[in-house]
C-alpha cells in the first residue's frame, strides 16, 4: 500500500527534498481548484504529507492529467515528479512540474496544519474518499517510480529544460543554443527610455524568446553570437505569455531575464542548429496551403533582385529590401523578401544560390501567395546538419537547378520590384484615380509607360548615416559632424540619399510620384546624390544653372511599376504614388510588343 512521505513538505519548502536530487516525495491532494477561471490551464493545490500541508502550483505541463479526471481527484495519493519553490510575496509555493497519480481517492489523512505557521486546512479540504486512509510512515521515504531524468550540466548546476520553464519559476538554470539575436533596440519617452534586444533559444526540449533589458542588455550584447551554446544561470527571471503576433516559437511563454549570468560552454551536437516544422512549397500549390500567419521552409535561391528601398507607411523611415526566388524539388517556387542586413548581403552571396532552412517566414497573399522574413524569422543558409538542406543541395547538384517550376507569387498585381510587367496587363497612369487603387488594406501596384516632365529641385535628397546597413537620418552637430540616434555614433561625413518628388505624363494625363534612392538613380543617370550635392554647392549663387541641369533629367520615357496606398493626414485621404521599379523605355522592344498586340 502506497504511503505518505513524512516530514515531506518541510523538506520540500526547505529545498532539502529536491527533485533535481532524486526525490520523489508521496503526498495527498487535499483539494484543488482552477485559477483564472474555468477555461484556466493552471491549478492551485493544497498537499498535505499527513501532518504538514502547503500551498502548490500546478504548471500547464500537468493541466491534461487535472482535466482527465479519472482518479486525479480530491483526496488521492499523487507522487512528485519534478517540483521547485518559490518565494511569493513572502509566501513559499511549490511549483508542481510533473507528477503521476500513486492511488486513488481517500479520505484525509492526519489532521495537517499549514507550514510553517501552523494554519488549519480550509474547510472544504475535507475529501470524502473511499478506501480505509492508511497513517503516514514515521520518516520520509520517497518511492521513485521512475528514475529521474538526466539534465545537462550547467556550471555544475542542473539545467531546466526549456519546455519546463513557467511563470511560477523566478530561479533557473538553462543550457542553449541562441539561433536567432535582433539588433540592439533603443526608447526613448517622455517616461522612459533604454535599450534591449532578444534572443530566441533552442535545446533539445524546445525553444523560447527571450529578451534583456537596459543595463543587462548591455552587459549580455556583446557575448551572445547566433549559432553557439550557453549557460544561463539566472535570480529573477519573469516569463508571461508569449505574444504570438511577433514570435513564431511554440512555447506559450516568452522570457524577460533580470539578474543573470551568462556564459559560453562546448558546443552540443544534442541541440540543432534550427528547429522547424519544415513544409515543401507545394503545400501552396492550387490554391492550397496558409494565406497568412508564419511558415518553416527549406528552400534554395534561384534568383536574387537588386538590393532596393522603400518607405515605411507606418514610420515614414526607409527600409533596405531584397526579393528572391525561392525554389525547391516540389516542382514550385515563390517570391520571398528580405530585410535590412539580410538584404544587404554581397551579390555574390545570392548568386552562389544558396540553401536556405527559414523558420518563421510570414505569408502573404500578395500577388497570389508569397513569403517574407520578419523580426522573429530564423534563417540558417547552407547547413550540413539539416538532412533536408542536405538532400535538396544534392537534388541541386544533380540536375535540379535546370528543370522548370511553377510560380506560386504572380508577375503582376503587387509583384517584385524588378521584374516588369507584361506588355499586355499595363495600364495607364488615369487609371490610379479611375480605378481608386489603394484603398485597399494593402498596396495596389500597376505597370504604365510614361514619360518624366518635372522634377521638383528644392529638396532632392536627405543626410543619411554612413554606417553600412544603418541608412538612419542624422543631424548635424555645430562641429560639422553627423550625428546618428540609431547607431548612437557620431561622423565626419554622411551619406546622402534621394527622396524625390516628381511628375510623369502619357496620353492619360499626369501623377505625382515619389522616387527613393534606387530609383531615382535610374532617372538621374546613376549620379548619385553626394555627386548631385557637390555640384549644388559649385552652382551655388548662379541663378538657374543647377535647375537648367536637373532639366536635362525630363521629357525621358520609363517603364515604370508604380505603388499606391492611401494615407492619412490631418483627417485628409490621399493616395500617395511611388515607384517600385523603373527601366528605360527599349523603343525596339515596345514597337514589337505594339506590332504583336495590334496583330
């Protein structure tokens, strides 16, 4: 007959029974009951070890055995798995991780009193129970039904396993892999401001995010590298829901480390590089597959477009892109972006058409269906230790880079930047207002012919960092120097970059249109804005000579894919009109395109 642990909860509160140490301590459920209501996943315990009773938590790794009912119930026998303690608002609560049902239902056994202060048992902790209530044992004497798992070594400490961690624990010990880490992230309020940056972390139990605040930020930022293993030894650690609109990690919780103690260890081939739920591209053939939310994929680059701009909407601050061709032995490919370094990649990375093992890339349905990296994205390029990556590199090898594939992403209607429109789909530049494009909840695009008749000169550029990737618009210190709040660094010089506002006409009629960096080089004959603001300064005081050269600019004719989306502002509705991609008009090529169109 199965006993109660005596003596087992003063061990457990006094962290002299451990389950770290082997301990799997018997002991009755007085009563338990749901927090947070009836759809709750967290229980609250009352278990007694015969004389001594305490408060306990049951994390949502035992919710499935509470909802089971069977002989989970008050008054049975339950033997502790794995537990911790917890100091809470000057209370001690275990914190229940694991545990398994010793026998069914019974009466109360003693008459426990609550430890340490000696309180009775609420009154309804009285379970009727079945069978004859046996008298505790006279010393501890925990009976393992299983032996307890090995943790790895953290420092000498234990490590938790991620899969484990829950809000209850503040103390912890964690051995992991970091594969992913963001950018340094800086505020600054009226109330506050600081830094952070998170990390997502991966062992073989799972992986969470998590993130470092002000000054642990910046004690922890320069040790952290993607691809390497750590300990993490921490005091005060808070975790609390995961907020699934910026992660794609399984876990329901994130982290928030406090007081911690970071150090680099030996790799551990035990925990992957990257972890995913890997899909084929063919899973969006047909119509199939997710229009939204996030997606793991392995994949190879068959083609890679210029590295281009575009201005945020919602920051008004530009944004470095690049869209690829994503392919793999589905018989599929589709259009992916990405962002900021990614994008900024060497051209000869993207032409050695890497494979790419993505965790966490959105979907969109633009232009049919299409992916894109996001802050919570994780990508490994070219990995040995991915059997997937590793059989679609062969399948590369040996052929597949020739064959044929279907697209899933459309040339048109929202399509990539470099890729022109069809002869047949364009349309005309009325045809923004008559057809009302973008007030859609997304960008409309549309391919036009036109030709550029007014450019205006007054403000042609902005001051944007010299930091490679930053591109951040700085300000000038009265010493001359530039001054970047992004990069907290100040320059000698800054790199100027175009924003442009300038008009195009066809027979249709005339639009406004924005031209940032990239395209605006293409109607300036590659003379970049540095070159552009040196001359300027030459002119300067010779009335209308620098205007009569930016004339020399209008009246070229463009193929041009234009963007418009509506904008707010001051309670007024505008479409605001920019290009996405222009190339000069091949007269040769559009006379033939006419002639097989009027044939």
């Amino acid at each position: 007959m199965t006993s109660l642990s005596a003596g087992a909860v003063e061990g457990i509160v006094n962290e002299i029974v451990t389950s770290d140490g082997g301990d799997r301590p018997v002991l009755q459920v007085a009563k338990f009951q749901p927090v947070g209501g009836a759809n709750a996943t967290r229980h609250k315990l009352w278990l007694t070890d015969g004389s001594r009773w305490v408060y306990a938590m049951a994390a949502t790794q035992v919710h499935a055995l509470l909802q089971e009912g069977g002989d989970f119930a008050p008054g049975c026998l339950v033997r502790l798995l794995k537990y911790s303690v917890n100091d809470m608002a000057g209370r001690k609560i275990v914190i229940v991780i694991d545990l398994e049902v010793a026998a069914g239902p019974q009466k109360l056994i003693g008459a426990p009193t609550g430890y340490p202060n000696g309180e009775a048992l609420p009154s309804d902790a009285q379970p009727a129970g079945g069978a004859p209530a046996p008298q505790p044992v006279k010393k501890a004497a925990p009976a393992p039904a299983r032996a307890a798992p090995r943790r790895p070594s953290a420092g000498g400490r234990a490590a938790m396993p991620i899969a484990e961690l829950n809000p209850y624990q503040q103390r912890f010990c964690l051995r992991a892999r970091v594969t992913s880490k963001s950018q340094m992230r800086y505020w600054d309020k009226p109330t506050s401001k600081g830094n952070l940056f998170s990390v997502d972390l991966l062992d073989a139990s799972g992986e969470i995010r998590g993130t470092f605040f002000k000054e642990t930020a910046d004690k922890v930022f320069p040790i952290l590298e993607e691809g390497k293993v750590y300990t993490f030894q921490e005091t005060s650690g808070r975790l609390k829901p995961a907020n699934k609109q910026y992660t794609s990690l399984s876990h329901e919780f994130e982290l928030t480390f406090g007081n911690v103690t970071v150090e680099p260890c030996d790799d551990d081939a035990g925990i992957s590089q990257i972890k995913g739920d890997w899909q084929p591209l063919s899973i969006f053939g047909d119509g199939g597959g997710p229009r939204d939310g996030n997606i793991d994929v392995v994949a190879i680059v068959r083609k890679a477009e210029p590295v281009g701009t575009i201005i945020s909407s919602k920051s008004g601050k530009e944004l470095t892109k690049r869209e690829v061709v994503l392919c793999d032995d589905s018989g599929f490919d589709i259009r992916c972006t990405f962002w900021g370094d990614v994008a900024l990649k060497e051209d000869a990375f993207w032409d050695s058409q890497p494979t790419l093992c993505a965790k966490g890339l959105r979907v969109g349905d633009f232009g049919g269906v299409s992916l894109s990296s996001g802050f919570s994205s994780q990508l490994l390029w070219d990995s040995q230790d991915i059997p997937r990556s590793v059989e679609l590199r062969q399948w590369w090898a040996e052929g597949g880079k020739d064959s044929s594939s279907q697209q899933l992403t459309g040339g048109s209607g929202g399509g990539m930047g470099g890729r022109e429109v069809p002869f047949a789909e364009r349309g005309v530049l009325d045809d923004i207002k008559a057809k009302q494009l973008g007030y859609g909840e997304k960008p409309d695009y549309i391919g036009v012919a036109a030709t550029l008749n007014f450019v205006r000169s007054e403000k042609l550029w902005y001051e944007a960092c010299a930091s490679e990737g930053c591109q951040k618009k700085v300000v000038q210190n009265t010493d001359g120097t530039w001054m970047c709040e992004k990069c907290n660094s100040t320059s000698a010089e800054c790199q100027r970059r175009y924003i442009v506002s300038c008009t195009f006409i066809d027979d249709s009629g005339q639009a406004w249109v924005s031209a940032f960096n990239e395209s605006a080089l293409e109607l300036f004959g590659k003379v970049d804005a540095d070159q552009l603001a040196v001359y300027k300064e030459e002119v300067d005081g010779e009335d209308g000579k620098f205007e009569a050269y930016m004339k020399q600019f209008n009246f070229q004719r463009y193929i041009l894919k234009l963007r418009a989306k509506a904008d707010t502002w001051n309670e007024q509705t505008r479409v605001k009109v920019s290009i996405a991609d222009v190339k000069p008009c091949d007269y040769k090529a559009e006379s033939a395109a006419l002639v097989q169109a009027l044939a």
